[in-house]
C-alpha cells in the first residue's frame, strides 16, 4: 500500500478525484482541507476503507483511475488532522498484519 | 487467494461493495455483522464461492474492479460466527488443493 | 491451463457464471449437475471450447471476468460424467500439444 | 504469436468467436471448414490480418477479448486448405521479421 | 514518473488528447504553446496534477487510456515557459519524496 | 516503441484499424498507400503522433487495442513515401532520446 497527504487540494485535482468517485461525479464533498491517497490491491483498501471510515470527520470515496485490475485508489476527504489521523490508522492496521482490522 | 474478516463494517465500506456487487446495486443484502473478502484469480473465487454458499448463514456476492465486466473480490455476508465459518471451509478446501472442491 | 470442477454447484454459484456468461445472461441454462471451469490465455480456451463442444452431453461458455486481458474462463456445464469426460478430453488434448487439436 | 488450427469447429466454438467479432455479431460467415487463429501483440496481429488477407478464400476477423474496445485474437474462417495457407505464410512473414509485411 | 514537453504541438496531437481529457472533449483548452504530459502510477499522477495546479499559468488535465474509465496520462496547457516551471516542479517535489507534496 | 509498416495494406486490415481509431469509426481516412504503426507506452505514442503530424503528407490517428492499460497503437496513413518519412523521424527523435520532441 502507498499513502500520500495532499494539503489544500488545488481545484482541479479535486476535480480529477471527484469525476471519478465510486458514489457518482454528482454527490458532493463537502469543502476539504487535506486529501488522504491510498493505493493499493482491492481487499487492501476496502479494509482500509473500513478503518478510515470508523476515523470521525473524514469522507472516504473509491476513485476509479489506470490502476492494473485488482488494485484501486483510496480517496480519503477532510481537514488536515482528521486525514493525518485516519492515514495514521490505516499505517498502524497494515503493521500489526491482523487477519481482522 | 487472500482472504479478511472485516468485523462489524463502516456504512461507507459497506456501499464501496454494494456498489459493485454483480448482483446489481439495487438487491439489497440484510444488515451483516461481519464480512469476508477473498481476492485471487477468477477460477479460485468461483470455487471459493460455492464453499461460501454451501455454507450456512452467508449471502455471496462477487464484486466488480474498475470495469463492470471484471470480477475481482468475493464478499461474505452474515453474522460473525457464519462469516468466519465460511471464511475456514474456504482456506480448509484450498489447502485440499483437490480439483473437485 | 488450469482445469477444476465443481459439482452440484450452490444456486449462488451458478448466479455469478451465468451472469457473465458470452451468450447473455437471459439465454438458459439446462438444470446442471457439475460445472467443469477452465482457465487460461484467449487462444486456448477457444480451442479448449471446441474440444469441450465435440464431447457429449455439456454446454460450453465463455465467462467474462476479471482475468487479464487476454485471459478467458471457460464454463462447462452438464451432469458430472459429461463434465468429467470434457475436462479429461482437453487436458489429454493439451498434453499432446499437437497445433490442430 | 501463438498460431493455432481448429478444422471443423463445433456450432458454439464458432458462436464464441462470432460474437466477439470486430465487425459486429450481426454481419454473417459463410460455412467454415477450419479456423485459425493467431494471437500476440496489437502490432503484431493487424501485420497478420493483412498477410492473411492478400491470401486467397479466407476471411479474417479480429476477435475482442474481455473489454469490448480490446482485440486479442484473430480468427481466419475458411476452407482447411485456405486457412493453412495462410497460416503458413504469416509463420515465413513473421520468421523473415522484415518490417515490412 | 515520466515526464515530456511537446513544444508547439501539432493539430492532430492536440485531437487525441483533447478526445481523451477527464472534463469531456467539449471543455476547450486555449490556445497552447506547449503541452508538458507526465506518466506515472495513479497516486503519483493525483499528487504531479495538484502540483502542477498550483504553479501559474498552466490548465491541468487527466487523459485517458483505452478505456474510458482510465487515467494514463497527465496533461499540462500552457505557455512554454509556465509548462516548464509547473514540469520543474513536479521533479523536483518528486526527488524530494515527502508524503505530503 | 516498435515500428512497422505495411504497403498497399487490405481492405480488411484497413477495416480493423479504422473500427478503432480515436477520431471515430464514421470519420473517413483518404486512401492509402501505406500504414506506419508505432507501439509503445501512452507517453510515447503521444509525442510520436507529434512527430509525424509534423512531418508532410500523412494522417495520424491512435488505435484502440488490446494493449496494456497504458500502451496504444499509433497509425500514420498516407503515400508509401510519407509514411517512410514520419517513420523515420520518429526513429531519430527516438534515438535522440530529448525530453523535447
């Protein structure tokens, strides 16, 4: 898994990210501080999914994009902190290698 | 194949899998305390399948990647003890590693 | 190649190959008994395809799913003998590995 | 490239390749004694088509894998002879390696 | 990460990226002295658009691969020396390897 | 990048490649003499298109294909000589190796 922060997303990458969201280019985010990116295989971000949506304040969006088959892009929407902290989780789950997040 | 339990799911990870499940967006799959994920090549994910379905308690669905026509993830729905169940008959057969499973 | 079976397929099972089958999803299948599932590059599974067809007794699709992209699944349906008699066929036919099959 | 021959293919061999045809599922093939078929890189196969083609009495279609917009394979419909014919002289192009065909 | 300029592109070379662009081929892009197109994984391309965004001068657009749900390609528009800047940049926040571009 | 051409291509070989240029099946492409076809990466192919749209007397359009995600087939139609021309060019650009087309 990569993660990566971006700090007060400029409006056309938040466009790119948000055409290509899971839930439809038409459901709006609310305005967002930072952008939590994580790539990885399927089941890997549909568990991080999981522990960054059990985070509080962050949105979580799948974005569809030129990953092979099995893998996909995590969008993780929010202020900075909230983001950092849900990244940090996600890290720290992917550490322990626990079969159950 | 790898093979998670995600206990007691995130509403957000939950849609990322209706989402794209194979059955269509619209069935809907009765509230599940727990799901397993099984991610390997089609012809294992068949198989893994039909071990969940005749297992007791689980509704299977196959979940699409980033095109429609792909199939990259087995979800496990039910409650926890089913799910885990479902989850040991799987890696039981694959360790057969017999072609009738 | 890789070559598996699966006998009385769970009704789930049967749900994801029928969806992704080539001829449409509306087309029926007869009530089957085992389905024979044959994986591998697009060239063999057409020549396997034709092998599986010439045997008695099976009914032969080509399952769209997450394979590369030159990669097919192959279905075979009937009752197990048949099933069991087509696999037998393309796996000796392969094993000779003569260019006309 | 892989090149391969099936004579006498069977009614549903043929109906994979026909609906997977580039020139639509509708537009009919005469009676075929023998297909071939020739898979390998893009470049590659459309070098093939137009060997194939400048041969006499075949038909060549390009054939579409999982994406409808991807070609994987080329089938050549025609007599046995026909097809063997110009499956030999893509084998003598494709051995010289000249850049032009 | 990849990364070119194509200095007073021609018509044709403009054609197939404007067709290929995230916001629909019916966005126009103004007149363009130089294109900068940088290749990269998904997460890194996200990261190289908001950089580029953030320099002056330039419109930054998500290109498409074969299929329509892909992004291959990241386009920058611009006056030569505002692509080159924005190129500049990309580099040089890619050498430094902070998390947070 | 690998690089190919085929003289007085035929009527089906042209069918193939016009079914899948970017420009659209409808959009008619003058008769030809001669069709260059370079492979390669998305970011390749993008600046090789540049150059041969540069060079006289050829029309270049991208070909879809069952290339890898980020790999396409360009096609330069046009007199024997032309596309020899833009080949060329394409190799020395090449071989020059300048991030500056």
């Amino acid at each position: 898994m990569e993660i990566r922060i971006i700090k007060s997303p400029a409006h056309g990458t938040l466009d790119i990210l948000l055409r290509r969201k899971g839930s439809g280019a038409s459901t709006p985010i609310e305005s967002v501080d930072a952008v939590g990116l994580v790539q990885g295989r399927m089941i890997e971000m549909v568990c991080a999914a999981d522990v960054a949506e059990k985070a509080v304040g962050v949105t979580v969006e799948d974005i569809r994009g030129n990953c092979p088959q099995n893998m996909v892009l995590l969008a993780i929407f929010g202020d900075t902190a909230s983001v950092e902290a849900a990244l940090e989780e996600i890290k720290r789950k992917e550490k322990e290698g626990t079969p159950e997040w």
